[in-house]
C-alpha cells in the first residue's frame, strides 16, 4: 500500500513554490521556500540536494542567488516526483495462504494502480496554479 512519506509532501510542496517563482521569472532563497512552507531547514537542505541531484532544480549562489525549478519540467507529475525520491515502493502481496487470500490480493493491486494513475495525472504545475484551494479531493 502507498505511504505518503513527509519527504514527499515537503518536496512537492517546495516543487510548487518553485513553480510559482519559475511563473514570474524569480528564484527563491532556501529561507523563503522554508519560512513559506514551514519545512525545517536541515530538511529542507536534504531536499534541496536530492532534487539537484535528480536534476529537477538549479541553484545559484550569490546575493541574488537561489533556486529555480529546471524549465523542461513544468509538467513533472507527482508521481515521477515520488518515484525520482524512490518513494514508491512495489506492491508485495503477502504470502497467499488461505481460501479467500486470492480475493484480497485482488483488491490491493487495483489499490496500487489507481493511485499510480492518479499521481501521474496531476502535474506540480497544476498543483501550483490551484493557490491555497486543494486541488484533488480524496
């Protein structure tokens, strides 16, 4: 079964505010991206790392410096973003023992490909064109 890990949630969060910067041509400070979305900073700094390492971000020291998402991933989904992270994590059926055990496993694949194709189709921009307003409802 999919778990939303807190490093999924902050790193989507911070992908938005990039989005947002990205929109009106400006880069955010790790400070400003931190205070925005109360991320704390040492693990914000992990994210930060990973996501330029992933290539999905760019920094740029200095006074005026900061981060900018890259520009050919405006459509990036929430899902190449938690696979990027290594967030998900194949489905493992236990062991199928019992009469009814093929019944059930039956219904946590299903599980497993709708929200799979649920996160594919909600890309960060649209995540960062909703403002406050949740975006999808569960």
């Amino acid at each position: 079964m999919f778990k939303i890990s807190q490093k999924l949630d902050y790193t989507c969060r911070v992908l938005i505010q990039l989005q947002r910067a990205h929109k009106q041509g400006a880069l955010m400070s790790a400070d400003d991206i931190a205070k925005k979305e109360l991320v704390p900073t040492a693990f914000l700094g992990q994210i930060l790392h990973e996501l330029r390492k992933q290539n999905m971000i760019q920094s740029r020291r200095g006074k005026d410096g900061g981060y900018k998402i890259n520009d050919t991933l405006t459509s990036i989904t929430v899902l190449d973003v938690a696979q990027a992270l290594g967030c998900v994590q194949p489905y493992l059926a236990p062991e199928n023992t019992g009469v009814s055990s093929s019944i059930t496993q039956a219904i946590w694949a299903d599980l497993e490909k709708d929200w799979q194709s649920k996160l594919a189709a909600i890309t960060i921009e649209q995540l960062s064109e909703s403002g406050d307003t949740p975006l999808y409802y569960i």
